[in-house]
C-alpha cells in the first residue's frame, strides 16, 4: 500500500512498476460507460446501489504507465514528485489517487483516464483542484461496463482472480492502517500529511465503500472456479463485517452521519448498522429518505435505544389519529355487551363494518384477517372507546380486498376491552387470534407511505427493516404466528415472502452470467421476522423455537412497559412457561422483574452463561445474576450446547458449574487519560490489570466493563469463567468472567485447610463429603471481560509489563450463584 509497511515490503522484494504482466491494458472511454437509464445499469444499481461521491485531492493521474500493482502506481508517481517542489498535501492526494484510480485500474486490468471519473464537484478538503469530485455514479458505470464485456475463454483466469483478491486485501490494510485505532495514528500516510481526522474519515467511507466493497462483491460474484482462491474466503470476511472492523466501523459512521443529517432515526437503523451483512447494502441505505411525520429534526432527540415519537410514556393522554389531520368524523364502537359476551364464553370476537355500524361476531364461524400495527402511529384503542369511523373504513376496506366473501378483522383496538378479567382473557387468547387468522395484515406508516410494487425489492425490504412495526415486542409473535403475512404497501396489501420467491427463483443476471441474484437475498436478513418464517416453519403450524432464537428475534425490540415484554411473547416460549402465571403476578413498580423471575423459575433449567450477559441484572433476592429483559440481551449466552453447560434455576439463586479464580486486585494500573485500542462497539474500561495465565503462557487485561463496578472494588474476591481453556482465543478476543463475591464462611480454626494469600476465598486441603456436595455459594457483583494481550496495545496502557495476577490451572467448581 502507498507508504505502509505492506507496500514496502513489496517493493523490497523486487516489485516493479508493472507488476510482472505481460499485456496491453485497454483504455476505457467515457462513451463505453453504459446509459444512465440503461438496463445494464439498472442491474448494477441493484446489486451495489448508489455509490458515494469521493473527494478528488488534485494528484497527477494520467500520463504513466500502466501498474498492476499499488506500490508501482505510487513508486512512480512519487518518483516524478521528488523532481520538484511539492507539500505534504501533494502525498496526501497521491494516497488517495492510489486508493481509487491505481485500485480500479489494476482489478479491472484497464486504463481509466481522469475524464471518465473526475467531475466538478464540492468537498471539504481545500487544496489543489479544489471542487473536483470522484462520481460515484461513474464509479458504478465503469464496474457495470467492465462485469458485460464480451470475453473469451480464460480471460478469468485462476491467476487473474488471485492477483484481484490480493490487490482488495491490500487496499482492505491500507484503509485499516489509515484509520487505526491510536488517535493520533503515526502509521497513517493521511495524518502525516496534515489531513484533518474528519476528513480522513470521509476518505476512509467513501473510498471504502465506493471503490473497495463493490470491486470485492463483483469478483465474489465472476466466476465460480475463484470461490476456490484461499484469499476469496477473506474477501467474503470483509464484506461481511468479520475483519478489518475499524475500516467497517468508519465507513458505518460516515453513512450514520449522512443518514442522520436527512433526519432518519438512530433508533430505526441502528440494527441495520449492526449487521454483519451492513456493507453489503450501506450505498442502497444511505441514499433512502427517512419517512417524516411533521418535521425533520423530529428525530433529534432519539438515540441508539429508544425513539422518542414512538415511546408512549402518557398513554392516559393518548387520542387516536383521523385519516386526514383535517377529519373530524364521529367514533365507531362494536356492540360493546356482545364482545364481553364472547369473551366470557372463551371466544374471539372479530368485527365486520357495513359502512354505518360495527357488527361482532366469534371467529370461529368466520374468515377473517387480524391486523397488526403499532399503537404510536395512532390506531390504539379499546372496545369501549371506538375509533374514527374514517380510520374503521379505511381498516374495513383493506379486510375487504384480502378477503372479499367475509371482509371480517381482528384488530386490538376494537376487540380488547377495558373491563381488566377479559382484557386478560382476550391477551391470553392473542396468540390464537393471530394463529388461526386467514391473513396477518401489517398496517406501519412508513411501508405503506415508501413501499411500492413499483419499486426494487432491495428498497422495499429495506424499508420494512427499518418501520417501526419491525421495532416493537408486540408485533413480534403477531409475524412469527401469521398463516399469510401481508404488508399494506401504498398501492395496497402485498403478500412480500411469495414476491420474494418470486423474484428469487427470476434469476437477475448480466449479459455473459455474472449472477446478481444476492441483491434480493441480502435485505431479507435485515427483516429478520421474514427470514426466520422463510426458513424455519410451515404456515399454520404451533410454533417450536428455541429460546435462544426468541432473544436474537427481540434484539431490536422494545416496549413502552417493560412488564409487557414476556407476555407479549409467551406464545413463542417452550411450553413449560406458563402465560397465566406470568399474568397473575400482582401489580406494581417491580412487576417486571417478577416476571422474569417467574419465567425463569418455570424454565428451571436455563443455560449456565446467563450471568455473562451483558444486560442490566435483576435487583431481586437471588436473582442478581439473572437478565432484567430478554431485549438487547445477545442470543448466544441463551443457547443450549452441550448438558454440561446448563444450570439449575432455584428460588436461592442459579446453580452450576464454573471455573473459579482467586482475585487479589493488587496493584491497580489506571487508564486514566491515556487512549487505549478497544475493538469497535466495546466499552471503554476505565481501569485495567494485567493478569498471567500459566497453563497457556498467555498476558490477558481484566477490565471493568463499566465504571460502575471498578477493578479494585473490595466486594469482589473471586472470578467466575465457564470454560478453562483460554487457548483458542483470538489476541483481541473478548473473554466474558462474572466477578462475585464469596457468600461461604471461612474455615474454622479446627479445620485442616489454607487460605491462598491472594484471595480471601478458603482453599481446603480436605473436605468432607457433605461439603463436596454442597455447592459453593457466591452473590454476583458486575461482568467483566479479559482481553488477551497485544504487545502493542499492552506498551500503551501498562507502566511495566509485569503481571499482577498469576493463575495456574483453574478447577470446575459446583457454584450457587445469587
């Protein structure tokens, strides 16, 4: 790469400026670029959206040779440089250049004068030819151009794809290098030249995201015999988010700020972000208009976690919405008595609306469609109160077209009372409802304002995957029980799964085979509820999920009443959780926490890594090793692996098996003011320790995941871990430990036992049988993490390299943890 170590060590094993290939480069010109409106074009849009302007630095492109390699497209320029004057900004702008020009020149194997891509244009980057931009949409024109060229047989060939992938592996460290994770970073080419951090994070995005992720999904794409190339799985990687984070991490942050500046919600697209197939489609994304209800800054005020306009923090104050802000029709109410009537009875009541007046009628001697949707977008009612008779002929209407010989609905507005002994029977009779409906019909402001038959499926499902239907607890099981799952779209309801099977099974391919079938597959991973009913369940059919997939479906899912939250999905839970139950715990302000509890103690068994979850704990008796939600909590310490690796939920606390040891918290080292490499996403730890382990010969660094709960706290005495083997681990690999504090008594006098001088835990040289049997009993305090050392990270944050911890082999300990 220009500059950074991999580049010298190329040149100094002899690399030239050609690269060794024998050929003659054709030379792309403006008039082979296909037609904006083109279906070539069209295509490629598809499959790589619309790529991001780059700003242009001014560097001397056109008048050398052909390179194929990065270092000889800079050797040579930089040569021609050092024969004059030139400024910092000069090597800045010859980088950049490189990165763009040299990188595409050498995968596409053409030449690619200025004119083709330079455009007038504004950045933030003053200097030389300043007001010239890098077009994104030429960008896109030139790859779609070079994907159809005629070719002929060989032309992809094995080397020709391994060259490919090595030059993006290349660019994929030169942009890791720039960004780095020291702030200032002395290895970046850009830094050094005076390029300001937040330019050079603009560089990083749009280079990145421009240039390198749609070369690398086209020769993912190419040919079939270069999926056999050793370096094609770590292309695969990058584009999937599993290495060179911080290069993600940039590029997800510059697309953040733009999408924010247009005034979409963190909230709705902070998932998206989080995705590992996110560079897949962040040039379709962060080209969509949010959907804005009344203003564009009305998103200002919402966060990562929560959406201000859709938390109904005074629901006594709630009013439902008219069709048109200037409506001012009566209410409609169902027969209030009849609805109580069948909910007595144990029936569901479904409506039917003949323009005048709402009817009632139970559910089993009709079709009928249940309607789902979100009460903050202004539907929410009850039996009692009714709703605008233009929002019910509007709702009718919808029933009418997906099921014309009834036109009867389900919807919680009308068919929920406020009487609370039947509101509790028609909640618990919501899975039913939904289960045994003809249609589930999804009613959200944003997909049916953006979403169109019209449009590329790639947009529709993204618009669905940031809707706020998607976003809410509630609608979960209303999506995963639905027989038939519709979306009213603006040109009405849609069925969106038999659309995507069908435009799956239309293979869209470019002239001479180059597949662009993954556009549609990818977005379908974003909507999360319509990849699992796509792949795990059979319509009509009782629901068996296990628990750990039921947590990764809630991850981005909240409620305005946290109590709600297992209710809301106790239709998706093993059968031995009981909603009546869960129900039945009394009113008041830890009514959540009860609940959990109650879920917990009716699954009994439950996996042995719960208390490493990183979610806020429970505050109850026994039970602060347990998670207060299962939103936001990660799937992986739900899931059931191996027997050994369950525990044994028990009103005294959780009883399992770990790895104990001893923690003597000497010698503190702050990291106060100091900048240390984290991974992107952690928290930063505000202390830190090193710690030895013997058996491994490895240095990992304990840290405190928040400040909360501090390294030297004395309440903390002992580590809990559920595996021993720290062999396996990655450097940079984030080892999750449960710090607790030992419950135990201390052995008495009489005892023939010891005590390990670094800890206060007792450690016995005999025991009896009894106390063998006898789990050890610890209260949980705070989840802390090890990072395995890296000698780099280690000189910036630690005075002397000594450990101040030592750990020989750890022991399987039967623990009782509260």
């Amino acid at each position: 790469m220009p500059w950074s170590r991999t580049s010298l060590q190329e040149l100094s094993a002899g690399g030239t400026t050609s690269g060794g290939i024998d050929f003659q480069a054709p030379v792309v010109a403006l008039d082979d670029l296909p037609d904006e409106h083109s279906a070539q074009l069209n295509d490629g849009s598809q499959a790589f959206g619309a790529l991001l302007d780059i700003p242009w630095l001014g560097a001397q492109h056109d008048g050398y040779p052909f390179c194929s390699t990065l270092s000889g497209y800079t050797e040579a320029r930089r040569r021609a440089l050092s024969k004059g004057a030139h400024s910092l900004l000069d090597d800045a702008a010859l980088w950049m250049s490189a990165m763009t020009f040299g990188l595409l020149e050498a995968v596409l194997r053409m030449r690619i004068p200025e004119s083709v891509l330079v455009i007038p244009g504004e950045h933030t980057v003053s200097g030389p030819d300043n007001g010239a931009i890098l077009s994104g949409a030429r960008i896109m024109q030139l790859i779609t151009y070079w994907a159809t060229l005629e070719r002929a047989d060989g032309d992809l060939s094995i080397e020709y794809g391994r060259d490919a992938m090595r030059l993006l592996r290349k660019a994929m460290d030169a942009l890791d290098e720039e960004h780095g994770n020291i702030e200032p970073n002395p290895r970046s080419t850009l830094s050094r030249c005076g390029v300001s951090k937040g330019v050079r994070e603009e560089l990083i995005c749009t280079i990145g995201l421009s240039v390198v992720v749609p070369l690398c999904l086209m020769v993912m794409m190419l040919d079939e015999q270069w999926k056999t190339l050793p370096d094609f799985q770590y292309v695969a990687m990058f584009v999937n988010g599993q290495t060179h984070f911080w290069v993600k991490h940039a590029i997800v942050q510059g697309c953040e700020r733009r999408m924010q500046a247009l005034g979409w919600c963190p909230y709705a697209t902070a998932p998206l972000y989080r995705s590992r197939w996110v560079l897949m489609m962040l040039s379709i994304l962060v080209h969509l208009q949010p959907h804005i209800k009344s203003s564009p800054e009305e998103h200002a005020h919402c966060t990562i976690d929560q959406c201000v306009l859709y938390s109904l923090t005074e629901t006594d104050t709630y009013v439902p919405r008219h069709v048109l802000a200037s409506c001012t029709c009566e209410y409609v109410k169902p027969p209030l008595d009849e609805v109580l009537r069948l909910l007595s009875e144990g029936h569901i009541p479904v409506i039917t609306f003949d323009g005048r007046a709402l009817r009632a009628l139970p559910a089993n001697e009709t079709t009928y469609v249940a309607i789902s949707h979100v009460w903050a977008e202004g539907m929410g009612s009850t039996t009692e109160d009714g709703l605008p008779s233009c929002v019910v002929e509007r709702i009718a209407g919808l029933a009418r077209r997906l099921l014309p010989e009834t036109g009867a609905f389900w919807m919680d507005s009308l068919c929920v009372p406020n009487v609370p002994s039947l509101r509790k029977r028609a909640i618990k009779l919501m899975a039913e409802t939904y289960r045994c409906a003809a249609k589930v019909l999804v009613i959200d402001d944003h997909i049916r304002t953006h979403c169109s038959l019209r449009k590329p499926w790639t947009e529709n499902l993204l618009r669905i995957a940031t809707s706020a239907w998607l976003r809410r607890v509630w609608t979960l099981q209303e999506g995963i029980l639905a027989r038939s799952l519709y979306f009213e779209f603006s040109d009405g309801p849609v069925d969106v799964e038999s659309k995507i099977v069908e435009t799956q099974s239309a293979v869209l391919e470019m002239r001479n085979g180059v597949s662009l079938s993954g556009p549609i597959l990818r977005p379908i991973h974003f909507v999360h509820i319509l990849a699992f009913r796509g792949g795990r369940r059979l319509p009509g059919a009782a629901p068996d999920i296990p628990i750990a997939e039921v947590v990764g479906l809630l991850s981005a899912r909240t409620t305005t009443k946290a109590e709600d939250e297992l209710v809301a999905i106790a239709s998706l839970l093993p059968p031995r959780v009981r909603l009546d139950a869960l129900i039945a715990e009394p009113d008041g302000p830890d009514l959540a926490d009860r609940r959990m509890r109650a879920f917990l103690l009716q699954m009994r068994t439950v996996p042995a890594l719960l208390p490493f979850g990183n979610t806020p704990r429970l505050a109850l008796p026994g039970f602060a090793w347990a998670p207060r939600r299962l939103m936001r909590e990660h799937d992986a310490v739900w899931r059931l692996r191996t027997e050994n690796a369950v525990g044994t939920c028990t009103e005294d606390g959780l009883v399992a098996e770990y790895f104990v040891a001893p923690f003597s918290r000497l010698s503190m080292q702050s990291r106060a003011a100091r900048t240390v490499a984290v991974p992107p996403g952690s928290d930063m730890c505000p202390q830190v320790l090193m710690v030895q382990h013997t058996p491994s010969r490895t240095a990992y660094l304990l840290c405190s995941r928040t400040a909360d709960v501090p390294l030297d706290t004395p309440a903390v005495d002992a580590l809990l871990f559920a595996s021993a083997d720290f062999s396996q681990n990655e450097p940079g690999t984030d080892i999750p430990c449960v710090a607790v504090s030992s419950l135990d008594s201390p052995p008495n006098s009489d005892c023939d036992g010891v005590s390990d001088a670094s800890s206060s835990i007792p450690v016995r040289t005999a025991l009896t049988s009894k106390e063998k049997d006898r789990p050890r009993a610890f209260k949980y305090v705070a989840r802390w993490l090890l990072l395995r050392h890296i000698p780099q990270v280690e000189r910036t944050i630690v005075d002397n390299g000594e450990p101040t911890e030592n750990w020989g082999e750890l022991q399987k300990t039967r623990v009782r943890l509260t």
